[in-house]
C-alpha cells in the first residue's frame, strides 16, 4: 500500500518507500506536480506541508439507528467557495486535490463494525494502526 501501518510521531500516516511508482504514461499517472503523491515528500506535504489552504468543518454523524451513525455524501467538495476551482475550464465549481483528515474518540464494544467507502485513497487508523487500506 501507499502507507505504512502505523501513524508517525505526530499522528500522520507515513509515505511507503516500497510502494509502486507510477511507470505509465503522465495520461495515465497525472501530470507531475508538487500536489500528488509522487514520492515521500510530495505525499507529507499533504499532512505537514506547506498547504494552500486549511479548512475546519464540523461533520455530524447522523443516528441511523441504535448504535448506527453515519453521515455520506454523493459529491464531496469541502473547499468549494473556499478555495479556486483546481481545474476551472473543466470544472468551474469544484475544488479538487484536497486532503480530508477526520478523528473520532469511541469505546469499542463487540460486535461493533465500521464501514467506509471512498472514491479515492481511505485509510483507516485505529490506535495508531492501519486498519483499512481501500488503495485510490
């Protein structure tokens, strides 16, 4: 995977050195940018770095039921009207390459299950463990 199984020092996830490297065509793997995950630099920075824009949003789990909480969007874009438009001739309100980092403090009860789903790389992190990797 792109990362490793544990958090750092400061509770990021750390870029994998081992991780396969694009070795297709810039069509295919995105045109080289300081903004991607090409490298371990390029990939703190998304957590440490310099970033273009910082943004808190309160998101509220909705009680689905006893004990479920959810909360899905269909179309997330948190830094729409924030930020510039990342690719504004094709897609004039959307602010795209951002990273989303969200914490939660919850006891563990059996049988208790969670479960995500994204359209680009998800880590999940229990205790400073990687627990789900659903890759980008």
């Amino acid at each position: 995977g792109l990362v490793l199984d544990t958090l750092d020092a400061d509770g990021k996830p750390q870029y994998n050195t081992a991780a396969a490297v694009c070795a297709s065509s810039s069509d295919m793997c995105g045109a080289p940018s300081a903004h991607t995950t090409h490298g371990a630099a390029a990939f703190a920075d998304w957590f440490t770095g310099d970033v273009v824009h910082t943004e808190d949003i309160d998101l509220f789990l909705v009680d689905k039921d006893t004990y479920t909480y959810q909360r899905e969007f269909r179309r997330f874009f948190p830094l729409n009207g924030v930020a510039e438009p990342t690719f504004p001739t094709v897609d004039p309100d959307n602010t795209f390459h951002f990273t989303t980092e969200i914490e939660a403090e919850f006891v563990y009860t059996s049988p208790m299950q969670f479960t995500f789903f994204g359209d680009d790389d998800v880590w999940v992190f229990i205790d400073g463990k990687l627990q789900l990797d659903l890759g980008g």
